[in-house]
C-alpha cells in the first residue's frame, strides 16, 4: 500500500513540476548515479553500462529537444547545451572504451552544474 502511494506521488510530482526542475532532478538523479559508482567502483563497475545509458538517454532528450526549431530558448543557449550534450556523448564513448573512475567525474560535474543552473532563479533588477 505505501509503494502505491509513493509511486502515485512521483507520477504527480511529474506532472506537476516545472520542465527546468524535473531536468534539475533528472540530471542530479544521474549524477548521484554516475558519483555511486564512481565511489564503489570495485563493487559497483558492473552498473557502469547501465549508468551511463541512463545519462546517455538523459542527454539524447535534451539534445533533440534544444535543437527543435520551435524551441524557444536564445539561439546561443541552445547552441551551448548542444555543443555540451555532444560533448557529453564523446566522452560516455571514451569511457566505455576504456573505463575508469576519474572519467566519471567530468560527466558528474556537468550534470551537477547544469542541475545547479537550472535550479538558480534569474534576480530581478
């Protein structure tokens, strides 16, 4: 009965939440995914595949999304987040090519800084 409830609440919450704070979470959920391993890597590198499809498919949305015509952010914004999201893409190869901990930690702070922004309210002047 209480897993119910939980999982009714996430569905709400879903719905309900603004689009920058479902990235926020989703891009901090991932990177709180990436940082586990990184950690335990011993115990844990076998989640590594898993962990970054998961950041992999995080980024494939953001990256088709930034680059729909209609999208109405500045053309500069959409062009950083694309030229991140690549970038992202190139080194989640590398790392899968030849893993190691210490390449987690570009893929944990970019998710982490771009959770962070998201998160930030612009101040009124």
């Amino acid at each position: 009965m209480q897993h119910h409830a939980a999982t009714a609440y996430q569905q709400t919450t879903k719905q309900t939440a603004a689009p920058r704070d479902l990235e926020a979470n989703l891009l901090s959920r991932s990177a709180a995914q990436l940082q586990r391993v990184r950690d335990d890597w011993d115990l844990t590198r076998s989640e590594l595949s898993d962990v970054l499809h998961y950041n992999r498919k995080l980024w494939g949305v953001f990256l088709t999304t930034v680059t729909k015509e209609d999208n109405p952010l500045p053309h500069q914004i959409k062009q950083n987040v694309a030229n991140l999201g690549l970038f992202v893409m190139n080194h989640t190869i590398e790392v899968i090519a030849s893993p190691s901990p210490q390449k987690l930690d570009v893929l944990i702070n970019i998710n982490r800084e771009i959770a962070a922004g998201l998160r930030s309210r612009p101040t009124s002047a």
